[in-house]
C-alpha cells in the first residue's frame, strides 16, 4: 500500500538578521550595564557597610574606661616638676632641636627669655603661636544649643536657644559622648551640635548627674560624615595632680561666654577641695577673666585636659576669673555616665578631719559628716552630723575621699555597713551602722 500520502517537507526557517541583530545589541547593552552596577557596588559598598558596623548599637557599643592613675598625686606633681627642671638650664634652641614636649614654669620661661632678645617680633610670633595652639585645643570642643519652641496666642511658633561649650571625652563606636553643663539644656525640645569644622548633627542627653551638674551628651555615629576621622576629636585627659601654682593654662569653650572664644593664664592658687552629696572635687582659680556664663575646659601646654570649667560659684560681676574642677576627680564619674551605670548614692556631705582636729581635739582621722540628705539612706539609718566614718565593710576609711572611692564601687541596692565614731560625752564610741546604697538622682 503507498504511503506517499504521510510524506512531508520540513522547511529550515528563514533566519532574520535584522532580529538577531537587535537581540544582540540588547544583550551587549545589558552586559554593559551590569558591568557598571557592579562597579558602582564594589565602589560604594565598603564605605556603607563599615558606617553600618561601625554603628550597631546592639553589638557594636564598647565601654569607656579612662585608666587609673597610678602614682600619688605628690608623686605624679614632684615628677613633673622633675621634668620641668631638666629643662632649666636649655636654651630655646636646644629644646628644639630636641623636640620637648614639656611645658615650662614661669620661672624656667623667664630663665630662657633672658638668653635671647625679646623684641616685638618674638613677641608677635608667641602669640601667633598660642593663638596657633588654641585653635587646635578648639577641634575637641563642641558648642550645643538647646533648643526651645513656644506657641504665641496668634499660634506662632517661637525658638529660643541657650548655648553652652562641650568636650569630646569618649566614642563607644556608636556614639559621639560629650562632657558638658547640664544646667543650660534644661527644659529644651531638641539639641543640636556643630564642631568647629562645621559639622553638625541632632544630640540627646545621654545621662545627667544632678550633684555636680554635669551631664553626657550624645551623637550617633550615623550623623557624622563618613570621612571624619572621629578619633581625633577625642579630647585626652591629662592628670589635675600635676597642677600648680603659677602653671600655664589655656581656657577654649566659651570661656567668655561665646563660642569659640579662648583665654590665656595661668593657676594662681592651689588647689581647694570642695564637698557635695558623695562627692568630693578639687577647684582650680585662674587669673584669665571670664564671663558668669563661662563654660569650656582647661588645657596644659601639652594639649591634655586637665579641668572642666565651672561657673557655679561665679558671681554677677563681669570681672571674675576662671575656676575649673580637675579632671581626676571626674574620670570615674565619666566613666558612669558614659556607660549608663547608676551610681551609688547615700546621702552623706563630709569633709576630712585635719591633723590639728585629730591631735588637739582628740578627733578620729576618717570622713566627718557635715550633713545628711533629708531621707537619704544615710539619714534613715541613723548617721548624723558630726559623726566620723572611719570604715565601710571592715575598709578602714582616714579621709572623705577614701568614704567617695568606696561608694563609687558600690552598686545600688548593695548591703554596705559603715564603723562609726560617734561623739558620747567627752569621748568617741565606735558604732556599726547597716544601710542599703540607693541610685544618685540623674542616673536612676
């Protein structure tokens, strides 16, 4: 039987040029394109993903610690004088050829003026030189404005701002931290920062310590620009142990009251101790006037921070000059507030029993109770004015100081017990009294 009826022609399809043509630039096109995507991504990826790790806030953070000072503050001021010394007999010369970086007394400064001839030329380029140096002390400083809006009566809404001078002490990877007044920031909306480069960003207090008034203020990394180099807004913290009399100083912040102003000087006093709440500071006078709303830090010649300035004891008087607390004394309260730790509190104002209270009144050397917060844990307990603390948990305690570093080491809700002598009579009676550390205000 054929079968021719089952046979078939099957026809190769015409081929399309003009089509295979498109087709391929097309392909061309889209390779080229990808090409250039990811170039782009190789490009701007690792700036990207460094911000991204650089600011997880969930396991990125790492603790500020400061270290401790290991020398005595009369070893670490006769070792810096030491240095000083070295130095007496040097010319201005030598001392540059050397490269030293030591700062000089007065008396050293006058013994090097008097070898070489000082006109108005050196004169010009000395202070050409501190002006030079101040602004470079400028760079850790920050000035904060805090931000206040109100609503009129024609729905009008009104900012008003306060400014103060901040310092750049820490950044925990996650966030610039700044030292400064709480007391200006008050009651504001917002808070904005700018550095003296011109950056500027949003900032929120972080923590507030209302015994000394100081507060940390935060930034977060993600509003700074990728290529500022953060590290070297850091502020280094010298040692106030060092400090004396007669010693060179530069005031930057808002020393006059506006930022960016600066003042030159010297400390014209030693130092004074000065007692708050389970607390205690040092408080350094200087002969460079101020504005009552002074604010800023104190620098040496060697670039370290060595106070915060104070104005809470400065008067109406134009004419006052600048106080600052040490900075050593304000490491470990720094360290808190950076880190977010509750910092213990009892309530106790004191003082240290001198050496003539202790020999002529037959006084115990400890930390003499001056005054007790009305319903602190001190006071509930039973500690009164005029006691002496002369140990904690079995630590003997000689001075307030030694009362302040054990309190700092405590934990809120911790089970202390404090050795008192209490006055009975004509003699001193040793008490044991147990109370539980609460959490000062501000950081609660």
């Amino acid at each position: 039987m054929s079968q021719d009826f089952i046979k078939e022609d099957i026809k190769k399809r015409p081929i399309n040029k003009a089509r295979m043509a498109k087709k391929t630039l097309v392909t061309v096109a889209m390779a080229v394109i990808f090409g250039l995507v990811a170039s782009l991504i190789i490009l701007v990826a690792p700036p990207f993903l460094k911000k991204v790790t650089t600011n997880q806030e969930t396991t990125g953070e790492t603790m500020v610690s400061f270290p401790e000072e290991e020398m005595s503050p009369e070893e670490m001021l006769s070792d810096y004088m030491m240095q000083e010394s070295a130095l007496a007999d040097m010319t201005s010369e030598e001392i540059d050829a050397d490269n030293v970086d030591i700062p000089l007394s007065e008396d050293q400064i006058n013994a090097l003026l008097s070898k070489v001839r000082f006109d108005a030329t050196k004169y010009r380029q000395m202070i050409i030189s501190m002006s030079t140096y101040s602004r470079e002390l400028s760079n850790y400083m920050v000035t904060i404005n805090a931000v206040r809006s109100s609503v009129d009566w024609l729905d009008s809404v009104n900012d008003s701002s306060n400014v103060t001078s901040g310092i750049i002490v820490a950044q925990n990877n996650v966030e610039l931290l700044i030292l400064a007044d709480s007391s200006p920031l008050q009651g504001a909306d917002y808070l904005t920062m700018s550095l003296r480069s011109g950056v500027t960003a949003t900032a929120y207090i972080k923590e507030t310590d209302e015994v000394t008034g100081l507060a940390i203020i935060g930034v977060s990394l993600k509003d700074i620009p990728d290529d500022m180099d953060v590290a070297s807004y850091v502020a280094p913290l010298g040692s106030s142990n060092s400090i004396y009399a007669g010693m060179g100083v530069v005031a930057v912040g808002s020393p006059q009251g506006t930022p960016g102003s600066i003042g030159y000087g010297i400390v014209d006093s030693s130092r004074t101790m000065v007692s708050y709440v389970d607390t205690y500071l040092y408080k350094y006078h200087t002969d460079i006037l101020c504005s009552k709303n002074a604010s800023g830090a104190l620098f040496n010649m060697q670039g370290q921070v060595v106070g915060i300035i104070t104005n809470k004891e400065n008067s109406d008087d134009e004419n006052t000059v600048i106080m600052a607390y040490g900075i050593t004394e304000l490491k470990e309260l720094i360290e808190k507030l950076s880190n977010s730790q509750k910092i213990g509190y009892l309530g106790i104002s004191g003082t240290n029993v001198t050496l003539t209270a202790n020999q002529q009144l037959g006084v115990p050397m400890g930390a003499f109770v001056t005054a007790t917060q009305m319903d602190s844990p001190a006071m509930l307990a039973g500690v009164q004015v005029g006691d002496v603390i002369v140990g904690v948990n079995d630590e003997t305690v000689s001075s307030f100081s030694d009362y302040v570093s054990f309190l700092q080491r405590c934990k809120p809700d911790e089970q202390i017990v404090l050795q008192l002598s209490r006055k009975s009579q004509t003699e001193y009676v040793q008490i044991s009294v147990p109370l539980t550390v609460s959490s000062r205000a501000g950081t609660e």
